[in-house]
C-alpha cells in the first residue's frame, strides 16, 4: 500500500463534515466506512428508488457513487481549506449492478497540488459474495477557500 503525505492532520474530520454536508449521500442511502489518507469506502443497502427498468442500480447512481469516492478520496490529501471539484471521469460499466448492498472505494493514483488522479471501483454484494460492476478513472482538482469563509 502507497503512503501519501498528509497536509491536514484532521483530514478525517473534515471529510466527514463534507459528507454530511452533501445531502446527496443521504438521499442514496450512502455511508463512509473508511477514511483513510488517499482512500475512502462508502456502502449503500439496495433501493428500488435508484434503479432502472431492470431493477438494476441506475448507472447514474452508480457514477454518482464512484465519483464522490474518488472525490473524497482526493480531498483526504488536500490542505485543510480546500475543497475538490471533478474535472472529468471515465466509467466503465461491467456488470449488472445488482445486489443486496454495494460498495463504492476511491483511492489516489497520483496526487498533485492542483490535479489529483483516482480510481474508483464499485462492487455488488449478495449473501456474501462481491462482483465488481464498475470501474472509474477520474482528475479532481484542488479548489483552496478563503481561510474565513467557514466552510469545510
């Protein structure tokens, strides 16, 4: 496993914040199940509101998924007043998202002080049994707040 520098020693509580604020994770159902310096986990029980005709997870959701975990991912490694925005991603759908529960992971490829690169990967789950259904490849880009506009 890669170690990456640390510029906010309370990184984990901000990412948390973050989370919390993005009222998106909570509408899907999403919750952080690890923070870690240049990665991140987030799970989702299943939910007929975020399929498709198929009763498969929409690819929508699942993009939204990979990207805030490639996002929050990325911002782990980013001084205390930044934020990260998505400059752009990549998806590759594998598999028929279906399961009882998924997980999203993102983690840092190359950090940067402007560009990050990550990598997302999202797995289906079923009595126990994983299946990787998606991949992302995605550049975050550092956005540094005013240090008093109290965001964060």
């Amino acid at each position: 496993m890669r170690e990456f520098q640390v510029q906010d020693p309370d990184y984990e509580a901000r990412i948390r914040r973050g989370f919390a604020q993005q009222r998106a994770m909570e509408m899907l159902g999403l919750s952080l199940t690890r923070v870690e310096p240049g990665k991140l986990e987030m799970q989702m029980p299943y939910d007929i509101r975020f399929t498709q005709q198929n009763g498969f997870l929409h690819a929508g959701t699942v993009s939204t998924a990979l990207d805030s975990a490639c996002g929050f991912a990325s911002c782990t490694l980013m001084p205390a007043q930044a934020d990260v925005l998505t400059v752009e991603f990549k998806i590759n759908l594998l598999a028929p998202a279906r399961g009882q529960t998924f997980r999203f992971v993102g983690n840092v490829v190359k950090p940067g002080r402007t560009l990050v690169i990550a990598e997302g990967h999202a797995f289906a789950a079923d009595d126990g049994r994983e299946k990787l259904i998606a991949t992302m490849s995605a550049t975050m880009m550092t956005m540094l707040r005013p240090p008093d506009s109290g965001a964060g």
